[in-house]
C-alpha cells in the first residue's frame, strides 16, 4: 500500500506531508541511539556516603577503641553505567567503604527495583569497597564484622544504601553516547608485600615469571561523552587502605579516597567535562613537582585562608538562634545551585588484589628499638604490638595518606591522558551464588591421579589475633603460629569448641574461633557467596567478594584468561581481566595453598569461601560464566570449558 503522505503529491497539502514525513524521519533519526558512532550509552554519578562522623566504631582494624572523633574527609560511592543501545547494560559501584555488604546489596537491589523493574538487578551491579579502614562500621550482618561495633549501625547502613542508589541513578540520568578506553602501567612505588614470608612458599618456579612480589599493575578505564568529552574513569590497583593507623579517629578514603578527590579536583580545574580537554606535557610535570612539596597534613583538609568568601557569607546569613536564614540573601541559592545540574568528573580508584600488600612502603619497625621487625612472625622480642609498618610520611599518617593517594592519581592521570586503545563489543555479565563450605572437588593426589577432596565451615586461626604490621594486634599472638595456645583455645572452648573433623580439614591452622559453625544469636561468618563477572567489549571484571593476595590473584586472573582465549572464534584475543576484591559482599582473605602453609595474618579465616585449590572456584565460575542456558560457544557467549585452570590455591579441606 503507498504511504498515505505520498497520496497528495500533486496538492499543496500533499506538499506540506511530504515535508512532514521528511522531518519526523530526521528527528527519530536523531533520537535513535543506535545510529550514533559511538558503540555504548555511558554514564557517571556519585553521592555522599560519609555517615555518622562520631561515636561510632571504624570499621578494618577491629579494634574496639577506634571511634570516630571528626572527618577527615567525605565518603563518596561512585557508579559507571555502560549500556549497548538496544542490549544489556552493566553497573558497578565503587564506595569510599571497608567492603561491600550482602545485606547492603540485597537492599539496594530492592530499591533499584522499586525504580526501574528488572532493568538493574543482582546479575548486572556490582558493588565494591575501596577497603579504607577509616569509615563508619557496623553496616554488614554477619557477627564477626559487628562485634567491635557492638551490634548493627543503622545511620552508617542507610547513608551507605542511600549513597548508592542516588549514585546510580544519577549514572542512568546521565547515560548518553559515549566511548570508552582502556590503558595499563605499572605503578611501582605504591606498595609492597607485608608477607613476603608468605610469598616466598610459592614454587620458585612461579615466582620466577614474575618481577615483584605485589603486582604493580594499574588498569584504567576511560569515559568520553560524545557531546561532554571526558567525563570519568575507574582505575584497579592493588594496595591496602591502611595508610591511616588503627589509632586515627577522623573518618576518612584513605590513599583511595584521597586519590579520587585529587582527580576529579584536576578534573574540575582543567574543565571537565568539555570536549577536548586535554593536559599538557608541562602540565603532568608540573604535578609531579608540586607532589614533591613536603606538606604538614594532607592537602584535602584546607587551612584556613583556603577558606572561601561565599562560605563565609553564608555563615553569615544564619542567626544565631533559630537557623533562620535573612532575607533578601542570595549566597544559599547561589553555591547549591552552582553544585546542582552540573556535569561532573567521576573518578574512582578501585580494589584488586591487595590481601598481602601495604600503602607502608617503608618496611616494618619496631617502634621501641626502631630496628626491623622479625621477618616469619613479625614481632619485636616476641611481642606482635610493637612492629608497625611505616608509610612514606612517616610519622604523619595524613601524609602517608596524601603521598600514596597522589602516586595513584599521578599514574592514573598518566594512563588517562594517553589512553587511545578503544574498547569494543558486546556488554554481558554473569551471576552465581555458592555454598563454599561444602564443595566436593577433584583435586591432583600425592601419587599423580586425583582424589576428592571437600570444603569445611569457615574458622578464625591464632595469626588472625596477631593481626598485620599495618595493624598489629594483643597478648601474645603471633603470625605464622601452627601450634596455638591452650589458654586461648581454654577461651574459645567457652564459645564453641571444634569438631575433630573441623580441626583437621583447617589444619595445619590452629582453631582460634569456629565461626562457620557458630550460629548464636545468629550466623558469625558468610558461607553462602556471589560470585560475578562482568564484560564490556575486551574488558572482563572479575567481582570477587573477599581479598585476594598477589599470586592468588594472579593465578585467577590467568585462569579466567586462559578459558575465555581458548574460544576458537578469536573474540577474547586481546583480553583485559582484572580482579575487582571486596565485592558485593565480604569472605575476608584467599591466599594460595603454600601460603596457607605458612600461617600468617592473612590465613586467618580464608576457608570461609575458597577451599583447597583452584579446581573448587571451577563449578563457581562456570556457572557464573555459563548460567541462563549459555552452555554454547559463540560470538556472544563466554567459552564453555569446564575447568579454569590447575593452579593450587588455599588449604582447608577434607578427604571424601
């Protein structure tokens, strides 16, 4: 049938249909995504999630004294959207936090719901911590993680699950045409390995295929609005949010948060977003002069001549009782407008692998003869208290902080600046949940075949009350201790003594507190955990949810790398895989089987979800790759071996 516009040609109103016609196809032309050049839909957003800044428990060192006094400065949760025009879209969230809560995720899930139906949902957001052990605590359920806060914190939850959800919808407000770019460096002076004990039991062999024993590793990923230019990026770097001690009192992002702050600062200063914004050579090497200057305290906190005229007025506008605002001013109006309906730089600096690595570069001392600490137990004269790590501003905590923070953000600024390889294809993600405390696997036996082996309930060692040279712990506890004490173990028999079974599937860890088995007033530890993957084009995130150390994540990484290569189709050549740790929720520390051997810190409750070699994560990722009926090689689906590699990793276990 011919189109009803083109019936009056030979009239003057089939004229004016004809230009009618012609006019709405320009215009759904310009309103069709899928016609722009760019391959994504990309958007950016961030929100307050500082929380009570007093009288509450920090939450990383479990220590029962740090209460927050003050800020340091803000928390902030921040969120990247990348969406194919007519396809799958991906979140994932990064929170100036400890780690990520289950109970946090299941009630923003909820309220994305609320929202937008099952357009955002468990298989495609992925929330991650930034681990700084300078925030607000008590926000996780599990026992373990609320013991020093002495129960559940309702004002740090719902500032936490409200942060994100403004966070996220803020990104999908802001989702427009876009690319996105990818670039990698290695940042070498930003951490080092507070186990190298630990390490150093790994087959030599192995190791030898690496230059450090941390990785030095920072991948970037790169925003560009069509219209906006750059808009944000997201960077994974592996070291510990511990440059702020177990003694501060000011809620704080440590060197991440810090890090973040310095590049959406520079952002903002060079005029972003705006197309073409760009940074000179002169301008970089200006940045590295000016990050030489020794400063007193970190320059995020401002000294008092950095004060602003319009801040000053405003306070000038409130009564002194009342809060009632005067008349006729306009100061209120014009700061809160200026911060509002403003495009903004997003930059986040994320977690990877940073089980065994420390901000303090260095080295461990003891603090009463200032000689290096005992390299196995890291003690002083037999005393875990006295061995502390130093970071490079040292004794100023608030410099340590602000120098590794800027070392982050000057090799961030780096990779940013000359990223140019473009990342493209499809946008997918893949979702499971696990029971990893009782897992059957088929493990390579003593004598060259295979056995089965089974995972146990998670359980707390003795290296665990050591704690780390970031944070040492009390008494007399040690790290790398494969005996324990009968005194504490008199201690914890009070609580809950350990079956037979659960002594020697942990062994050789000694059993300080059976917290997968204790279930009083409720569930202690996590045993049942999510495990994610998300794609977008060559860039595979791997959403873990607990921190792994150097070679445990490497030998995931290249596990992961080795099955998507294997695709014959040639789709996943040029792969980019990194590990985001401390996802979605939180399992504590996976360490290789050698170094579970050793026993130290970061052992201390491990078998909570990885058991005893790397065969056991195989049903894990499988399914998460696998699910949803994609058991069929493709160009759109993930390869579908079953295995993902043979690498050894973690101890406890049990014969079937």
């Amino acid at each position: 049938m011919e189109p009803s516009c083109l019936r009056y040609h030979v009239s003057g109103f089939g004229s004016r249909m004809i230009w009618l016609c012609f006019l709405l196809v320009l215009v759904l032309q310009s309103c069709s995504p899928a016609l722009s050049d760019s391959p994504y839909l990309v958007g950016m957003g961030s929100y307050d999630i500082t929380g009570p800044a007093a009288d509450v428990n920090m939450m990383g060192y479990a220590n029962a004294e740090q209460i927050a006094s003050g800020i340091h400065f803000r928390l902030k949760a921040r969120a990247f959207i990348v969406a194919e025009p007519n396809g799958k879209r991906v979140v994932f969230v990064n929170l100036d936090a400890c780690m990520a809560s289950q109970l946090v995720t299941i009630k923003v899930l909820e309220r994305l719901k609320a929202r937008y139906g099952d357009l955002y949902n468990e298989n495609n957001v992925a929330i991650s911590g930034i681990h700084t052990h300078a925030g607000p605590g008590g926000y996780l359920q599990y026992v373990v993680y609320i013991v020093t806060s002495l129960g559940f914190v309702r004002q740090s939850f719902d500032v936490i699950v409200n942060g994100i959800e403004q966070c996220i919808v803020e990104a999908h407000n802001n989702l427009h045409p876009g690319k996105i770019y990818v670039n990698k460096g290695d940042l070498l002076d930003a951490g080092v390995n507070r186990s190298p004990s630990a390490y150093l039991n790994n087959p030599a062999e192995e190791r030898s295929k690496y230059q450090y024993n941390v990785d030095k590793e920072m991948t970037l990923i790169k925003f560009v609005d069509d219209e906006l230019g750059p808009v944000g990026s997201f960077n994974w770097f592996a070291t510990h949010g511990t440059s702020m001690s177990r003694t501060n009192s000011l809620i704080s992002g440590d060197n991440k948060g810090a890090a973040a702050r310095f590049m959406e600062d520079w952002a903002e200063q060079n005029g972003m977003p705006k197309q073409g914004a760009h940074v000179t050579k002169d301008g970089l090497e200006y940045l590295h002069k000016i990050s030489g200057l020794p400063r007193r305290v970190s320059s995020i906190i401002p000294e008092p001549n950095e004060i602003t005229d319009d801040l000053v007025q405003l306070a000038s506008s409130y009564e002194a009782s009342g809060g009632r605002r005067l008349s006729g001013s306009s100061i209120t109006r014009r700061i809160r407008s200026s911060q509002q309906n403003k495009p903004k730089f997003v930059s986040a600096f994320c977690q990877s692998n940073c089980g065994d690595v420390s901000p303090n570069v260095l080295g461990t001392f003891c603090i009463d003869t200032g000689l290096p600490c005992d390299f196995n137990h890291s003690t002083c004269n037999g005393k875990n208290e006295l061995c502390y790590g130093r970071g490079p501003g040292y004794p100023d905590e608030f410099e340590s902080t602000r120098i590794i923070g800027n070392r982050q953000f000057l090799k961030a600024l780096d990779l940013f600046n000359s990223a140019s390889e473009e990342i493209q294809g499809r946008v997918d993600y893949r979702h499971t949940y696990l029971d990893f405390s009782q897992l059957e696997v088929n493990v390579p036996s003593s004598t060259g075949g295979e056995q089965v082996v089974k995972t146990c309930p998670a359980a707390m060692g003795f290296a665990f009350a050591a704690g780390t040279t970031d944070g040492p712990g009390a008494f007399d506890f040690e790290q790398g201790d494969v005996k324990g004490n009968p005194f504490w173990r008199l201690v914890r028999n009070l609580l809950k003594t350990p079956g037979k079974e659960q002594v020697e599937c942990q062994a050789p860890k000694p059993i300080l507190l059976d917290t997968g088995e204790m279930k009083e007033p409720y569930d202690w530890a996590p045993s049942i955990l999510p495990i994610q993957i998300i794609r977008i084009g060559q860039m595979v995130i791997l959403c873990v949810p607990g921190e792994f150390t150097t070679m445990a994540g490497r030998r995931l990484r290249d596990a992961v790398k080795e099955v998507l290569t294997s695709d014959s189709s040639g789709e996943f050549n040029d792969i980019h895989v990194v590990l985001a740790g401390l996802t979605n929720t939180y399992s504590q520390y996976i360490t290789t089987f050698e170094e579970y051997q050793i026993q130290r810190y970061e052992v201390w409750s491990i078998d909570i979800v990885w058991p005893s070699h790397l065969e056991c994560l195989h049903p894990g990722v499988s399914e998460t790759c696998y699910s949803h009926g994609c058991k069929q090689r493709g160009p759109n689906k993930f390869p579908t071996s079953r295995y993902v590699g043979q690498a050894n990793w973690t101890a406890p276990r049990r014969h079937v």
